[in-house]
C-alpha cells in the first residue's frame, strides 16, 4: 500500500463473485492477456506479481509477425535473448492473484461484490450550501455511497462515461476475435509469440507451456461463427493453414519483396534474427473456443469533477498489438502516483488540477499507440498490391533496423 | 488620551502604521514591559480561556465585545468581505492563492519533518498544533489538517471563516482536527499569553498576510508569544522592490486580473531584510527564505532564486535562556 494513502477508504464495486483460486486448475483457461514487463513491474510493486508466478504464467523472448500477402517479417526480441520481452497470464490467474492481495489490505479497501449501480449523483464544481460535493453513488441494493473521488474502470461499455456524457470517439471493426487454448503437436521450448496477418484478420499463437498455446484469430463474424461450429479436426487445419498457407502470394509480390529485400541489404548489413515456423497444431481444448466482437474506442475526456476513467473504460484497442491490457496498467500507475503526491500535499484527492496532469500524460502516450494499432489493423486488412507492396518494404526496412525495433518494443513495454 | 490608556490597561493595543500617530506608536511602544505585567495578573482568566480553545469551542468571546479591529486595517477588510462566499472557486479570484499550496504546503511540511520526524504514513504531521493568520476560506488550512496536524484557523473577517466552517464540514476527515474563530491575532494572543506551554503552538504560520496588516511590530510580537520554544513560524508575502511594484501591483492587478484590483498596496510590502530585523527583535529566528515566482500563462507556481516578488520564509523562536527563566518566574 501506497505510504501516502495509508489512511485514504477505497471502495470497490464489482459485479461479479470474487475469485478465489486456492490450487490452479488443470485446465488452461482461454482468455490470457501479454503481460508488458512495465504491468509486471507494477503488479509486483503492490504484490500481486508473487502470486502469480507461484500460480501460473508463461514468459516470451521473442515475436515474430509476418505477412500473408509476401515473405515481409519482423521479429521482436531482447539482445541474447536472455531477458524476457513478456508475459502471457491468464486473466483468471490475474484475477485470483489481485484479490488474494486486495484480502491482506482488508483495513484500507473494501470490496462489494455482486453490486450493481443503478444512479450517480455528480457534484457541482463549486458547491452551494446545501448540496452535498461529493459523487454519489446508488446501488440496486438501495444503498447510498459517497466518495471524494470515483475511478471509473467498468469497461468499454463503461456506464460511468455515458452518465457523464463524455464524447467517445469509436467504431466496430468488422471483426470478432476466437480465442481457444491449443495442444501443440510436439513439446517445444514454445517462447516465441506468433502472429500471421491474413486479408482477413491476423492470426495469433501465444505460448502457454511447451505443450499449449493460446488462440486469438481475429476475423470477419461470418468467418468467427463458422470457426466456431467447426468440428475439432476441420479447426485445427484450418489453424495450420492458417499458419503456413501460402496462396494469397503472388509471383509480382514475391519478385518485388526478394529484390526490396537485395536493396535493403545492399544498404545496410542484415540484421534481424532467421524466420523461424510456427509449431503446428494437433488439437484444441475442450470447450475452449470463444468469440467476442471488436471495436476501437476512445474517450475525449479521461476526467470530470471528481471522476477519473481508466482502462478499457477510457481506450478500447484491437488486440493484434497485446496492448489493451497494458495500457489500463499504465493508466493505473499513473494515477496511482499523481494521487500519492497529491495526498502527500495535503488536497483533496478528488481535486481538478492532479486529475487533468492524469488526463493529459496518459492520452499523450495513449493516442499514439492506439492510433498506430489502427493503422497496422486497416493497413492489413486488404490484399490489394499496393497495399501490399508498401507494407512489405516498410516491415522489411523495419526489421532491419534495430534501432528502430528497439524504439517500438521499449514503447510497447511501458 | 483617556481612551488610549483604557485600551493600554486592557491589554490592547491600536496602531496606525502611519505618519500622524506616530506619537501613539511611541507611547505604545513603552507599555511593552507593563502590558506584560497586567498580562500575568489575569493568568487566570487566560487558562480558562485556553481550556476553552482546548476544547474547540468557536466564538471567540474576547471579538464579540470588541468594537475596533487592531492589526488589520478596516480599508482592507472590507476587500475580503465582499469576496468571502468566492474562495473556493479555483478558477475565481483566489485562483493564484489555490495554485500556491503546492509550494506553501510542501515548503511547510518539509521544514516541519526536519524537526518532527513523521511517524505515521498518510498524516506525516500526526499531533502538530498549528496556527493559520488570517486563514480566510481555510485554503490552507485544510490541506494542513488532511496530513494530520490540529489547525486552528483565525481571521478577522467572520463571512471568510463562515465559508471556511461550511466547506470543512463537508469533510468528515477534516471535523476532527480543523477549527476556526473569528478574531484577530492579539485578541487570540491574549487568550494564550501565560498560559500552559501546550496551548501553544508548534507551528504558526501566516501566508499571504502581513502585506495586509496595518502593524507588523503587534504581529511578529504576538506570534512569537504563541509560539513553543523551537517552534516554527512561516511567513509568505511581497518584497518591497520597484519589480514587484511593477509585477505585482500593476501587472498582477491592473493588466492581467490575476489579483481583483487593489488587493495590494506597495507601501505595506516588506522586505525579507527588514523582517528578518522584526522578527530577530522578538526572538525568532529566521532559518531560510526562498524566493516564488508566479507564472501566469500556466497558472502555477515555482521556486526561485530571486525574492524579489514573493517570498516564503521559515524562522523558529528561539529558547530562552535558563536565567530569564527563572527572573520571570521570581517577578510579580
């Protein structure tokens, strides 16, 4: 606990049961979140971290991200490959790991499970006499909190946000995600996190053990439901070819990437670590295969008086990059730390002026990552030759230039 | 004449900082010694008093029956009267003011933790009295109670200290350990003079006020009485330099409405120099001044090099030395 904000009562209302993991279950669940070594960090600052090692995670050195379309590929890994890039963790192992923290602070925080808000009452800016300045708060229960600041985190479809009427700049991309735990064909070493941009949607393997991975395949709903009712052996060849299908290359693709690829070289030195292959796949778990659509969102405004947003409440990102957890852990530590130093000045932590310091460095570093995740999405999305051609010299001239690639994974990893 | 020496016999003084009642400040100036006297002769009455500010009880009975204000200059309250409902409106008049805590605060703080160390994480000034002068809305008196010292807040406008009661109520934090009153600095040094060394505070701090009183001499001489020995003493305020005439009365006010128009006058600023001498003169000692600058484009303040404008400065009174003591204790 934050030494500034010993003595500060923190409330939090969730609506679902609490999460308790006692021993971890056998069975690989399917939702998992990549893990950026800056989340990690803070989770280990309040705890949370511990446990979760001693339940279950999967550390990554290395990404590769290649193209259908053409031989383009880029790879992402640490020098000597000896530090980890990230993490893949389970949301339920998160979960369970935050709570068991959350019960050892029971004198500062409280949870409230299994509440639901039905009213909020926001404050005026400068108070009349009579009425009361701080948020309130309605539950379905009849009770009434109050609170000299409320953080909104519930969510894209956030009701915080539309009570307060704040603009939300966003949009469905046509595409839903499938999400399953795999059973890899051999055991392997399985440390690299694999990602294929398809016309359709890119496809992704993250590593869970040596001997599963996780799903995420983004594509269009018609293609996500068919994916869906498959039977298993029609599903997991459709991951492989997936993986290793090379029809969507043309002859004028490949000629133009081989000699892109002599001209980059000729120009500087190759860099870049070999292309490796995928593992293959021999089998999904049971009752594993999930589907939720996709969108970009994006709030105006992360603050109002005595409110503050964070999360996916703020920012909702495709998952091609494994941004979106990461950047709500962003959003926490830096609020986190504006709110000590507020509090260590002696203000009311609801006051405006922390709250717009909030605001402005998290959509300064929030912005830029989400606008370049939209890009890569629409950027890929086509298989039209120009198109192509030009995403395949960039990725190309990307990869061999270190620089640059460190540049991206050290943004990445905040 | 009569009237004057009822006021000296009562323990009040009247001064006016200019030129024609010059004669009245040197008449003042020699009842120092006997006002000490009357003043321990109703030690009595004082403790009662200070037990009753023990207790946090609000009207200060001493202000209900008087009828002229002392320290303060009736000119320059009545530009606080009429903006006593606006203080806690940050983006209002007294937005500079509300800018200011985050150095005031800090500066208060840190210079307190030196001699205090923190004990306790989340109320770093756990079991501090401190004294806010002429508190108005309670801007910072608040943020002093919320790391948890005792505040007492006093100001002679009783509109500001009713605006102050009102928005510290809201606080169930803030209940517990922030009071206010409505009196003037002598009028609540009387109530303390020669009582117990615990009605006194360690800390007492007056942020943007001297530039506003009519006497510094009572001031400085009352605050170092309520001081604890080794206690502390915060003062910020306005150099008297042709900069901050040029910045601070005419840019400030008249160009760029940072302050309402005449909340100032240049002729009351005083320069840390001659403060250090007022100050030095009632014992208290000054350990460092620092200069703030006010940026009006962002809105914010920050330390700097020069004091030429504004000002913060920490002094602490200094311990009496063991033979005074006991003179004292020996006289009448």
């Amino acid at each position: 606990m934050d030494p500034n904000l010993m003595g500060k009562k923190i409330l939090l209302l969730e609506a679902g049961n609490k999460k308790v993991m006692d021993k971890v279950p056998e069975m690989y669940s399917t939702r998992v979140s990549s893990i950026s070594p800056g989340s990690a960090t803070l989770l280990s600052g309040i705890g949370a971290w511990e446990h979760i090692t001693k339940m279950r995670y999967k550390p990554y050195k290395r990404m590769q991200v290649w193209d259908a379309c053409s031989d383009a590929l880029i790879t992402f890994d640490k020098e000597n490959l000896l530090d980890e890039m990230a993490y893949i963790v389970e949301n339920d192992v998160a979960v369970a790991a935050l709570t068991k923290q959350l019960d050892s602070l029971s004198d500062n925080v409280r949870v409230k499970y299994r509440s639901r808000v039905v009213k909020y009452t926001w404050p005026m800016p400068h108070h009349a006499a009579d009425s009361v300045p701080w948020v309130q708060v309605t539950l379905a229960n009849g009770e009434t909190l109050q609170a000299k600041l409320l953080i909104g985190a519930d969510g894209p479809n956030s009701m915080v946000r539309q009570e307060l009427g704040i603009p939300t700049v966003k949009w469905n991309y046509d595409q839903s995600a499938v999400v399953a735990v795999l059973h890899l064909l051999e055991p392997t070493e399985n440390n690299v996190a694999w990602q294929r941009f398809l016309p359709t949607g890119p496809i992704a393997m993250l590593p869970l053990s040596d001997t599963l991975s996780s799903l995420v395949w983004s594509t269009s709903h018609q293609l996500a439901e068919e994916l869906l009712e498959m039977d298993e052996e029609r599903f997991v060849d459709a991951i492989n070819s997936a993986f290793w299908n090379n029809e969507n290359q043309s002859e004028l693709i490949d000629t133009a990437g081989s000699l892109f690829r002599g001209a980059l070289a000729a120009i500087m030195p190759s860099t870049g670590s070999p292309r490796q292959l995928p593992p293959s796949v021999a089998g999904v778990g049971p009752k594993s295969r999930v589907m939720f659509p996709l969108g970009m969102g994006h709030a105006s405004e992360y603050i109002r008086h005595r409110v503050a947003l964070i999360g996916d409440a703020a920012h909702r990102v495709h998952p091609l990059a494994g941004q979106g957890a990461n950047l709500g852990f962003g959003d926490v530590a830096c609020l986190t730390q504006l709110l000590s130093q507020a509090a260590f000045n002696g203000k009311d932590l609801g006051a405006i002026q922390h709250l717009l310091e909030y605001e402005t460095e998290r959509q300064r570093h929030n912005l830029p990552m989400m606008a370049a995740v939209d890009l890569m999405k629409r950027l890929y999305s086509t298989n039209s030759a120009p198109v192509v051609l030009l995403r395949t010299f960039g990725l190309q001239a990307t990869n061999m230039i270190p620089t640059l690639k460190e540049q991206i994974m050290a943004f990445a990893s905040k | 004449m009569l009237s004057q020496l009822g006021r000296l016999v009562s323990g009040r003084y009247h001064y006016k900082r200019s030129v024609s009642c010059g004669m009245f400040r040197e008449a003042a100036g020699r009842s120092w010694f006997s006002c000490g006297a009357l003043c321990k002769r109703r030690s009595q009455l004082q403790r009662n008093a200070c037990l009753e500010m023990k207790q946090r009880v609000v009207p200060c009975q001493i202000s209900s029956r008087s009828a002229s204000r002392t320290t303060v200059d009736h000119d320059e309250l009545k530009k606080f009267w009429s903006l006593a409902s606006k203080w806690w409106d940050e983006h209002g008049e007294f937005s500079a003011l509300h800018a200011l805590n985050d150095l005031r605060v800090s500066f208060i703080r840190d210079n307190l933790l030196n001699v205090h160390r923190a004990r306790h994480p989340g109320k770093p000034l756990l079991g501090l009295r401190i004294l806010d002068v002429g508190c108005g809305g309670g801007l910072l008196t608040e943020p002093l109670g919320r790391l948890g010292a005792n505040v007492l807040g006093i100001d002679p406008v009783e509109d500001s200290i009713g605006t102050a009661q009102l928005h510290a109520s809201h606080d169930p934090d803030l209940c517990d350990r922030i009071s206010y009153q409505a009196c003037t600095v002598e009028e609540l040094s009387a109530e303390v003079e020669g009582g117990e060394e615990e009605c006194r505070f360690d800390a007492i701090v007056a942020s943007e006020v001297v530039e506003h009183l009519a006497d510094l001499e009572t001031f400085a001489f009352c605050c170092s009485h309520m001081l604890k020995e080794g206690g502390s003493l915060f003062i910020t305020t306005i150099n008297k330099t042709n900069l901050s005439y040029a910045l601070g009365v005419v840019v400030a006010e008249q160009l760029l409405r940072i302050v309402p128009r005449g909340t100032h006058d240049w002729e009351k600023f005083i320069s840390p120099v001659e403060l250090e001498r007022l100050l030095e003169s009632n014992g208290v000692s000054v350990q460092s001044v620092k200069g703030m600058l006010y940026n009006p484009v962002s809105g914010a303040w920050s330390w700097t090099n020069s004091t030429a404008i504004n000002y913060a400065l920490h002094a602490v009174k200094q311990r009496v030395r063991p033979q005074q003591d006991r003179a004292e204790h020996s006289g009448p």
